[in-house]
C-alpha cells in the first residue's frame, strides 16, 4: 500500500466521542460584580450562571424573545385548520358548503392574517 504524498489533500476525520471532554474556567471578582451578574441574569430570565457567562462571552449578548403573539398565531391557526376541516367533512358527506362556514373560515384567516402582520411588525422593529 502507498503512503500518501504530503501535497495530497486528506480528510483526517477525529472519532466523535459521544460526551466531549470539558475544560473548567476560574476566575475571581468583587462581590459587586457578582450583584451585577446576578441582576442581569434576573433580567434574562436565566437562573444558571455557568450558562450565562458562556453565552455572554462567546457571543455579547442575549436576546429574550417573547413569544406569546407567536402562540396565539398558533392558537388562531389550529382553530382555523379545525374549522376547515369540519367543513371539508361537512362537504364531502352532503355535497354542499354552507356560505356561514365559508364567512366563518374567512373571519378565522382574517385574524391569523392580522396576527402574523403583528408578529413580523415587531421582529422589524429588533435592532441588533
């Protein structure tokens, strides 16, 4: 078998353990910064500090999403999609569509319409 020529181009692939190996980072500051620390975790919404430290230092900053216009989208999608396919039943079984239910479905898309404008509003509004 030929050994490989140094100019060659190798994939040199590392066996992936299945837990990686962790370095431990000490380090000691004055109890007023630890306030600030934990002060800013509050503000976060994180309760672990190791956590915290490692997402500020490798990237700067965190972001807090809330998602709550997000779960009513989804409150109003389900309720639409449960409706439509109640009428999908209702039309498959007698043939015919009700115009109340097709007013109903509108009104119900209407709503998912004017909340999914909200959402992607206020995501325009995030400035980095």
């Amino acid at each position: 078998m030929a050994k490989p020529v140094a100019d060659e181009k190798m994939a040199i692939e590392e066996p992936v353990a299945e837990k990686e190996k962790l370095t431990g980072v000490y380090f000691k500051i004055q109890p007023r910064h630890l306030e600030l620390i934990k002060q800013k975790m509050k503000l976060a919404g994180i309760r672990n500090m190791s956590a915290y430290i490692r997402k500020m230092c490798c990237d700067g900053y965190i972001i807090q999403l809330d998602l709550s216009d997000v779960r009513k989208m989804v409150q109003l999608l389900s309720n639409a999609t449960n409706s439509l396919n109640q009428i999908t039943k209702r039309a498959n079984e007698t043939r015919s569509v009700y115009e109340s239910d097709l007013k109903d479905i509108r009104e119900q898309y209407e709503l998912l319409w004017d909340q999914a404008r909200a959402i992607l509003t206020g995501l325009a509004k995030i400035q980095r």
